[in-house]
C-alpha cells in the first residue's frame, strides 16, 4: 500500500475540533496549529453539559440518529446525522484512551440524560466541567504531535493561488506574516459570543466565517441561532447546564408556577428553543424579571457532588441553590449554521476544510440536540484529517446544489476595525442582534438590524469581521420566511413544508483581492512567498 503524500496542514482554532484534526492529521502530515489565545483557550474548555454517543446497553446509533433528527426539525442532513451517531462511540472510545478522564459508576461510564434524548447517552467528566477536561487533555497531546504551534496569533485571511487555499495571513504581536501550505482547516468555532447576552466568551465572533467568506466560500444555515435557557443572571454569561433540569430541577415563574407544564409535554426537557422562548414569554409577562430555576426539592448533596463548578459559582454569587431557585434568563449559545461542508469537512473552496462549530455540517439542523456539538466537532475532525491524505486533495470540494445559493455583496474594506485577541465585541453591535435577530424575528426589525449594521460599520463600532457575519446572518433570517427550530419570525409563525431546506449564501468577492485589512504588508509579494514555500 502506498503510503500517504506528507502535506503541510495549517489547522486555526483549538477546541475539540481543531485539537482532534490536529492529532489525527500529524500521524501523515506536518501540522501547524494557529490560536487566537493560550492552546487551551477555546469555547470547548466552556461545556459543561457534556459529550453524547451511543455506548449505553440500553441505547443505539439508531434511536441517537432519530432524536438528533426529531430535535432537528426537518432540516438535518440525514447522511450527516448517521455518520455522526454511528462513529461517535469511537471518538468516545478514543477519548477514553487518550486520557480524559469521564465520570464512572461501578466501574462503568456513568451516563446522564439531557432534553430530547430518550436515554442516557450523555458522557461527563468532574461533574460539570466536560469541555475542560476534553480540553486538557487534547490540547497537551496536540502540543506534543503538532510540528509548530503558534499561540496569540490572529488568522486574518486565506491565501488563494489559482483558485486553492493555499495559506493563511496572519497578525501575531509582532506583525502580519503569511504561512503556506497544502490545506487549511478552519475551527475557530461559532458567532454567539457577538450577541449582548451570550454564554460564550469574546472570542466567540465568527471571524472563521468571515475569513472563509471573503475567499468565496458559501455559508448556510446562519438563521439558526441557538438559546441557551437558563444562564445565571447578571454572571457575565454563566450557563446552568441542561443536566440540572434532567436531574430533576424546574423552571418557575414570580409566581411560582411550572409554566412549561402548558408549553410542551416534556416541559422542562423540551427542545431548547422551546424552553428558552418560553422563559422569554414569562420574563415578559412579568416585566422582563428572570425566571426561577428551582433545585430546592432534590437532594442537595447530591446535587453539589454531581455539579460541583456550578454550586461554587452559585455560592460566590451568594445563591444557595439548595434551600433557594436561580434566577436566569436565556442568552445566545451555539450556532447551527456556518461554513457549508460536505461529510469530510470541505468547503466549496478546494483545500479549505472547515469543522466543529465553525461548519455546517447538516448535523444540527434547525435546532441542535443537546451534547451534539463537542461529538460533532471529535468526528467531523476525525474524518476531515483522513481526507488530507486521499489523492487529489486541490480538485475535491463541495459543489452548492444548483438553484438553493443567493449572492451577497460584502463590504469593502476597510469595516471597522479588526478585533485584538480576547478584545469585546461591540456592545452597540450586540444589542442590535439581541434586538432584532434574537429569540423572536420579524421582517422589520431585520430590515433595522441591516441598517444598523452598515452605520455601525461605517462608524467602526464593529469591526470588519463581525459586520460580515451580521450581515450575512440577518440576510438569512430575512430569506427564510417560517418559523422553524430555533428560527421563529412573528410574521411567518408558523413552518412551511416547501421550505424544509438549506439555502446556501456566497460572498462574491474574494480574499485574494488587492487590498490587506493592516495595510502593513506587501500582498504581492506574499503570494509569491506561499506559492514558493
């Protein structure tokens, strides 16, 4: 057998998805792993909730592949949902052996429940902190196989050569540089963090989208926008994981009424877009003031025991989850949408690769089942990896179905300003989102949100990364005329069959264009530098 072309892979981002392609493709190729921060600084050191697959007796690929569709809502990739459930027992395997240390009962890996699954499916590590010890983990094996890891380093644009990502364009304290190389994946995760109420950090902001776009990559799915219900509030974005409601705990209103008794049969266990647009119509019947996450009726030790991160958290914010309810609300969580890939994670941009939550891998669909996403990035990762080593790499890549893309004009630069690493996003921006493009839409307030943008841009209150994912989110929105999952439009409410697919959006202009954000190098000059190296 003829072993493998050793390539140089460029892989941007460090969470699950990115540390796993990087683990993978060094086994053939010669890796460099770019991140915005520290290794370990990803949204994945975040999860709480934890990593689902089908390794229970009492459980199958068949019934995970049924409640991701179920959760879905008629717009998942099927072929995309069966490959994810059917190899996520052995990313879950392989986790177990790298090290990571999942939480056990008798020996056996202990198994929660989560909203939407009909059984416990859900892998956790200490309790509640799942995405950090995932992280740990993988980030100190990635450091060891990767050939180069550059920490504090931006990924500003691709280089494209003939049509073919080539290379990335990066800013680092010291400068701009360009970095070559035979393919480039990109896992630099979702865009929630834009939006005034997030769980996610800064870091959040959709700028892979953005770098993508500007290379002609098409996009889909960026309507889809999930809440998380329940973030503490007034934490600078603390979630209360999904768990504590699966290990029995239930929402109330000031009054102390179980409202999601009326809402849906699994009440609290209800698709998250159930849950948190019904705590957004509470909050508004009682004048915008939180709901009541109440525990007080469970076992208090085991409650500390099993969700020791949050109980610490609860206390530090004088809350004693035992004897009193916690007041949350919702706020923006996870993307659905993103960079449109095929099962191997390409894009439409031969030699761009895109996984995790950065992509859109058909998986989620109009609504994400919940502890999907860190299995989603381990396998798409996992697969995109063996791809770098099939021939022809250059001429293989998604084609978008005739009839189902429109195209969108980006601004020219320069859009407001780049953000530095770790920086806040615009809260002018943010509010605008939280407004117009959150939990409930309208084809008003979307035509405002447009607007807004584009003043907010011109000002340079957005910078140009987050103005181009905005924009491109709101353009969604507006094109789809329903409401389904976590999409709901007040003037469309209710959905439409005819409408049970992607529509795919593409940016027309390219990266490769004569112009360079820091206008503090050379573009010429760099092509030919990637071109050579």
């Amino acid at each position: 057998m003829r072993a493998p072309v050793r390539r140089t892979v460029v892989i941007v981002g460090s969470g699950i998805a990115g540390l796993t392609a990087a683990i993978h493709s060094a086994r053939d190729h010669d890796v460099v792993l770019v991140t915005a921060g520290g290794i370990e600084d990803s949204n994945t050191r975040y999860a709480q909730g934890g990593i689902a697959g089908a390794i229970g007796a009492s459980d199958s690929v068949a019934a995970h592949v049924e409640d991701t569709l179920r959760a879905g809502a008629g717009l998942c990739t099927e072929d995309a949902v069966r490959m994810l459930c059917t190899e996520a027992p052995e990313r879950l395997h392989e986790l177990i052996g790298l090290g990571v240390r999942f939480d056990r009962v008798d020996g056996r890996p202990a198994l929660g429940l989560e909203a939407a699954h009909s059984a416990p499916r859900i892998l956790h590590a200490g309790g509640d902190a799942t995405g950090a010890a995932i992280e740990r983990t993988l980030a100190a094996i990635a450091r060891e196989r990767a050939a180069l890891v550059l920490e504090d380093t931006v990924a500003t644009d691709l280089v494209i050569v003939d049509g073919v990502a080539r290379g990335v364009r990066l800013r680092d304290r010291l400068g701009a540089s360009v970095l070559a190389a035979d393919a480039v994946i990109l896992a630099t995760g979702g865009f929630a963090g834009l939006y005034e109420h997030t769980s996610n950090p800064p870091s959040a902001g959709g700028s892979g989208i953005a770098v993508a776009v500007r290379a002609g990559a098409a996009v889909a799915d960026l309507e889809f926008v999930q809440f998380h219900p329940t973030v503490l509030t007034a934490s600078g974005g603390f979630l209360v994981s999904e768990a504590v409601r699966g290990e029995g705990a239930v929402l109330r209103d000031e009054s102390g009424e179980r409202f999601l008794l009326d809402v849906h049969p699994d009440a609290e266990l209800a698709p998250r877009d159930v849950v948190a647009r019904a705590i957004a119509d509470a909050m508004r019947r009682q004048g915008g003031r939180p709901v009541l996450l109440d525990a007080t009726h469970l076992d208090g030790g085991r409650l500390d025991a099993r969700f020791p991160g949050i109980a610490r958290r609860l206390r530090a914010a004088g809350i004693d989850w035992t004897r009193e309810p916690v007041p949350v609300t919702p706020a923006a969580h996870y993307t659905m949408g993103g960079i449109a890939t095929d099962l191997d994670g390409r894009t439409t941009v031969p030699g761009l690769f895109a996984v995790g939550e950065v992509a859109r891998t058909g998986v989620h669909g109009a609504n994400r089942l919940a502890s999907n996403s860190l299995v989603e990035g381990a396998v798409f990762a996992a697969r995109a990896a063996a791809a770098l080593s099939l021939p022809g790499l250059p001429e293989r890549h998604l084609a978008v179905p005739p009839g189902r893309s429109s195209t969108v004009v980006l601004p020219e630069p320069p859009v407001g300003r780049p953000l530095p690493a770790g920086a806040a996003p615009s809260p002018a921006l943010g509010r605008l989102l939280w407004q117009e493009v959150g939990l409930s839409r309208s084809d008003a307030g979307l035509r405002r949100a447009l607007t807004g943008v584009d003043v907010l841009a011109s000002t340079g209150e957005a910078d140009h990364d987050a103005a181009i994912v905005t924009g491109l989110v709101v353009r969604a929105a507006l094109e789809r005329r329903e409401s389904r999952g976590a999409h709901a439009r007040s003037d469309f409410p209710t959905t439409d069959p005819s409408l049970a697919e992607p529509r795919f959006l593409v940016g027309e202009r390219s990266a490769v264009s004569d112009h360079d954000h820091d206008h503090d190098h050379d573009h010429d000059h760099d092509l030919e530098e990637a071109t050579a190296c």
